[in-house]
C-alpha cells in the first residue's frame, strides 16, 4: 500500500481544499482580499512551524539552511503568495463562471511543466483522463450549461489564469528542488507572509479580523493553507503529476456540494455527472501499472 502514498496525501489535500470557497465566504467579512491573505499566510506560517516542531524537526534543522536552499524556498513563497493574490483579485473583479474554470486550470498547467520540465512521459489513458476531469470542472461549474462560459472581463481572466500558473509553477519546482516538505511548508509560508504584508502595507490597511471572520480565517490558515500544504508537497515530490492532477479536479465538484450542504445553494443534477467523470479520470490516470514511469 504504501506506493499509494501519493494518492493518501492528494485525497486528504482534495478534501481539504474542497472547504475553500466556504470559507473564503465567510473569511472575507468585513475584510478585503489583502487582509484576508496577510493573516491567512501569518497563521498559516505559525501552524506549520508548530506542527514540524511536533514531528521532532530541530530549530536548527528547520531555520538554518544554505543560501542556495534559501533562494528555493523564496522563490516557492512568491509564487504561492501571488497565486492567492491574483486569484482573489480576479474574482473581486469578475465572479463569473469562467473565472471558476481558470482557476482550475491548475492541474493540466501542472502537467504540462512537469512534460516540459522535468521530462515525464504520459500514456494515452492518462492524457484522456486529465481531459476528462478538465470537462467535469467546466460541467460542474456551468451546471451542464455549456453556453454560460461567456467572457466579460478578459483582465480576470489573465490574472487568474496567471495565479494559476503561478500554483503550477511552485508545485513542480517543489518537486524539481527535492526540498524536505516540512522545511519547504515553515519557509514557504514565512516569506508569503512577509511579502503579503508588504503588499499589505503598500495597498490596504492593517485590521484585526472581525468576530465573524474570526474562525474562519484561522481555519483557513492552519488547515486548508497551512498543513494541506504539508500534504501537498509529500504528494508532487512521488512524481506522479498526471495522477495527482486527476485526483485534484475532484476538490471543485467537492466544493459545489459542500455550498448545497452547507450553505443551502441548489443541487443541480450536473454535479452528479461531475463527480462520475471525475472517478473516470481518476481510473484512467491512476490504474496503470508499470507503462509509464516518471522521474522521481
């Protein structure tokens, strides 16, 4: 079982994002998408440094590391915290449905740099597979209305799309660099949070989070931003991309239901046909053994 790891960790990683447009909802009462993300980035970073701290990680261990691995680690901390930054400024812009469907277009970026960068080779299953997930993200989010894909506001659509490549990027360069994942989480929050706080600074204001979004901000910062990220990394650095990426386009079919669950959104007949698709991209992807190997 344990070369099924990867999937172990992807899942829990699925589940977890899954809650993000709830509380993301519920977080950004009262605050605006720079404050929301300095002190989700700032939990986020305390919580992980708790956590490897728990895992009998040293101080030493954990915040003295060569320069080279330094600049690693920076660069993965940039790149996550303009992920968060262009995704919530796009959606301030435009709410639409295509902004959700860029979003998501994550996992075939993932796939497509891991080709290109770090030279894995898909099979035709596999390729078929990712494409079927892509196809249930858009079905999901349309609610089996193909048409309501209109675009308003191209500029949203960049932003996202390029906070999306920005999440694909640090994703493989995770894997590409071979960091510890503890090492990698500590420092990759530690300068999303400074340079959160610099955008902080530069663009808003500084502001305690209100009683309402109180709890879900700091759910979201050491759960579904900080110890997911954990998880995460221990996933990219198995090196199987196409298998994590089908596993990945379950989370948005999870989140649609969560909103009816939970918040009382309708259920629409197309989200049964979203999660279908989803499980056949995932049989696609995941059941072959031995045809293709990646580079580990």
């Amino acid at each position: 079982m344990r070369q099924y790891n990867y999937l172990m960790y992807a899942l829990a990683c699925v589940l977890i994002w899954s809650f993000i447009p709830i509380v993301s909802r519920l977080g950004q009462a009262g605050m605006d998408s720079f404050q929301f993300l300095f002190w989700s980035n700032l939990i986020s970073a305390i919580s992980v440094v708790i956590v490897a701290l728990g895992s009998d990680y040293k101080v030493s261990k954990l915040f003295i590391l060569p320069r080279n691995t330094i600049k690693k680690v920076f660069i993965l901390g940039f790149l996550d915290c303009l992920f968060y930054l262009l995704l919530y400024y796009g959606y301030s812009i435009e709410n639409g449905i295509a902004v959700l469907v860029i979003q998501y277009s994550w996992p075939l970026i993932i796939i497509l740099l891991s080709v290109v960068l770090l030279k894995d080779k898909l099979a035709g299953r596999q390729i078929v597979g990712i494409i079927i997930g892509f196809i249930a993200v858009i079905i999901t989010f349309t609610k089996g209305q193909i048409t309501q894909l209109h675009v308003e506001n191209p500029t949203a659509l960049l932003l996202v799309f390029s906070g999306a490549f920005c999440f694909a990027l640090m994703s493989v360069f995770s894997r590409q660099y071979s960091i510890d994942p503890y090492i990698s989480t500590v420092w990759l929050f530690i300068f999303s949070t400074l340079t959160s706080l610099v955008l902080l600074l530069l663009f808003s204001e500084v502001q305690l989070p209100s009683k309402a979004a109180f709890w879900p901000t700091l759910i979201n910062g050491i759960l579904i931003n900080g110890v997911s990220y954990i998880l995460w990394f221990k996933a990219m650095n198995t090196g199987h991309s196409a298998k994590i990426a089908s596993v990945v386009f379950l989370s948005p079919v999870l989140s649609v239901l969560w909103l009816v669950l939970i918040l009382s959104d309708p259920f629409e007949i197309a989200y049964i046909i979203g999660v279908l698709l989803v499980i056949i991209s995932g049989v696609l992807c995941v059941g072959i053994k031995g045809k293709v190997r990646n580079r580990e």
